[in-house]
C-alpha cells in the first residue's frame, strides 16, 4: 500500500467529485477502494484537501420496539392451531402471517421440531430413552451411533448428556 500525500488525497477527491469510480481511483493511486471511500468521505485524512462526498446514508434499523408486532410465544394453543389449520390445506404462508409468527416456525412445527411440550416432538427422549442413552455413551458408543439406534438427532443425544453433566 502506498502512503499518499495531501496532494495526492486532494486529487484524489477532485478526481472523485467529477465522478471517477472509488474502483479506479484505487488502482490509479495504488491504494485499496476500502482506503478510497475512506479519503473521499473524510472518514480518514479529513484534513488533506480536497472537495469532500457524502458518506451513503444507511436506512435506520428496526429495533424491537418499533417492529409492527411483539413476538408470539408457541404455546400449545398455537402449535395446535397451526397444525390444524395447515392440516386443512391453508397455505403456510397465510397461518404465519394470521398467528403474528415466521413462516419458518410453521415449518418447523410442522416437521416436529418446535412447539409443544417436547414429548410429542419428532425425536423427543422419553425418561427410560434418556438413560439408555447415557448408559450407551457410558460404554463408549459414539453420540452418532446413539442417535441412529434411538431415532433421534445427534443434537438431542449430545443435550441429554450435557443436562446429565450439569446435574
């Protein structure tokens, strides 16, 4: 990289003010476009000479606050709400957007993955699974091996044995 001079930065910028590319530019003065938007905006160099730009405005963030609807807790009511309505051929799309949830968590419940008590979820370990597969672990079987014989996750195999540590 090549450390320009006042000079250079203020032909830099006048370069740039007549509309030349920050791309080019770079190449031109042997600095990188990252380097380039930094002298033309005056986040560097400020000082150098030179006609400033302005920096693109960056559209404001919704917060938490400002978003149209707080979240929506799955409970039971709406998992089985979901499920129902889903059941009945109503498009995912439209019961997410009905229940104030992501289309995403439709889908997630309709796959078993979320919502409810975990005992009726896809792959949920009952108290006798659990310890068998502690017990399983215990004589050395990988975590891997255990999700394929019990039908579950590797993930809910590796969280069993972590709340059994944590006891």
């Amino acid at each position: 990289m090549t450390r320009l001079s006042d000079d250079d930065v203020a032909r830099l910028r006048e370069r740039y003010a007549t509309g030349e590319r920050q791309a080019d530019l770079a190449v031109a003065f042997g600095v990188s476009q990252t380097s380039v938007s930094a002298l033309v905006t005056g986040r560097t160099r400020a000082d150098a000479g030179g006609p400033l730009a302005q920096a693109p405005a960056k559209p404001p963030r919704a917060s938490r606050s400002t978003q149209a609807s707080p979240r929506v807790r799955l409970t039971d009511e709406v998992v089985a709400q979901v499920r129902r309505r889903v059941g009945e051929g109503e498009a995912r799309a439209e019961v997410a957007s009905g229940l104030g949830i992501s289309k995403a968590s439709v889908d997630s419940i309709m796959a078993g993955r979320r919502g409810g008590s975990t005992a009726g979820r896809a792959g949920a370990l009952d108290v006798a699974a659990r310890a068998r597969v502690r017990a399983a672990h215990a004589a050395g079987q990988s975590q891997s091996s255990i999700a394929r014989e019990m039908g579950t996750s590797q993930q809910m195999v590796s969280k069993v044995l972590r709340a059994a540590q944590e006891r």
